[in-house]
C-alpha cells in the first residue's frame, strides 16, 4: 500500500466505502481471489527519489516516532522513518533509548547508509557531528586526541614503523635516536 510506510491494517490509508484506482498484481482463479496494489500506480522513491536526497554523511533533522529496545525509529519527513540504531544513540553505552531521547523529540542524525534493496536508511545520532573522513567511514579512532589538529598532508607524511615492514621500533624506552642506532 506504500513504498515508505509499514501499513498494519488497509484502515490505517483507506476507509471503508472509498473509491480508489489500483493495480491488479495477481489473480488466484483457484481461490476465487484478486490481489491488487495502490503503491505500484507510482513510481519506486527508493529507486530514485530517497536515494537523490538522502545520502551517507548527511546530517538531517527529523522526528522520534518510535522507541525499541534496540534502537530509535525517527521520522525524516512524512512516511519516511530512518533507524537509528541503540549502539548509535550516544558516546556512551545506552541500556534504552529513553535514557537518551523521548516520542516527538526533534534530532539532528547523520545518515549512514541508503540500503535500497531494504529499503532502510540507517542513522547515527552520535557521528552527527563528526566531520574527519576516518570517523565517516564508522572505524573507531580512539586515541588519536594528539593527532586531531594535524593537517591531512601531515598524517600522510608520518612514518610507521614496526610490524612486518620492519624500519624500526614502535616505541623508545628513552635516549636519543642517535644512542639508539649505536646499541
């Protein structure tokens, strides 16, 4: 009955006695029934519509709806709800989303994905406002505090050392590099 909303009952879109233009999908002569759809008299949104305007790392505004015990359903626009997953709620562990957020509150979310085939989007509340390229990908970078303020170009100049490709140590215990080479 619709491309974006889950419909429990035909009463929650129609009312009894309404007249409507439908599609014929399927006709079981053996049980003497027709199946028809509303939904395929309009074009496919996943297809091209959500997909257009709703893409990873975009931060959006949108609507608590619903509260589960493994995440939070929030309303982007009319008919259209995105997950954002408990794990994604905050910083810290979240037992349940009402420790965080409430029906009706208004959030801002980062979308993570646009799955079509599922036709889901997933959501984070917590990544809204990350904006380095290593934190949009979803990896952790715990620890890296120190390097925050370092330039792209600078990250990509620093050395590694250590591992399989060898060079050197990862650590020092103290002394100069000079005193170091010498041992």
């Amino acid at each position: 009955m619709s491309w974006t909303r889950k419909i429990g009952h035909p009463n929650e879109v129609l009312e009894k006695g309404q007249r409507v233009s439908c599609q014929v999908l399927n006709v079981d002569q053996d049980r003497k029934r027709i199946a028809l759809g509303l939904k395929q008299l309009k074009e496919d949104p996943w297809e091209t519509d959500i997909p257009g305007r709703y893409e990873p790392n975009d931060v959006v505004t949108g609507k608590v709806t619903k509260l589960t015990n493994f995440g939070v359903f929030v309303e982007l626009e009319p008919g259209l709800e995105g997950l954002l997953h408990i794990s994604e709620l905050a910083d810290h562990k979240v037992d349940s989303p009402e420790e965080v957020v409430k029906v009706g509150d208004e959030i801002e979310v980062k979308i993570l994905r646009v799955d079509r085939g599922e036709r889901k989007i997933g959501l984070s509340r917590k990544k809204a406002h990350w904006t380095r390229p290593e934190d949009e990908e979803g990896e952790s970078v715990e620890g890296e505090t120190a390097e925050a303020g370092a330039s792209k170009e600078q990250k990509e100049a620093k050395e590694l050392n250590g591992g399989l490709g060898g060079g050197g140590p990862l650590f020092s215990m103290g002394g100069s590099p000079a005193a170091e080479e010498q041992e």
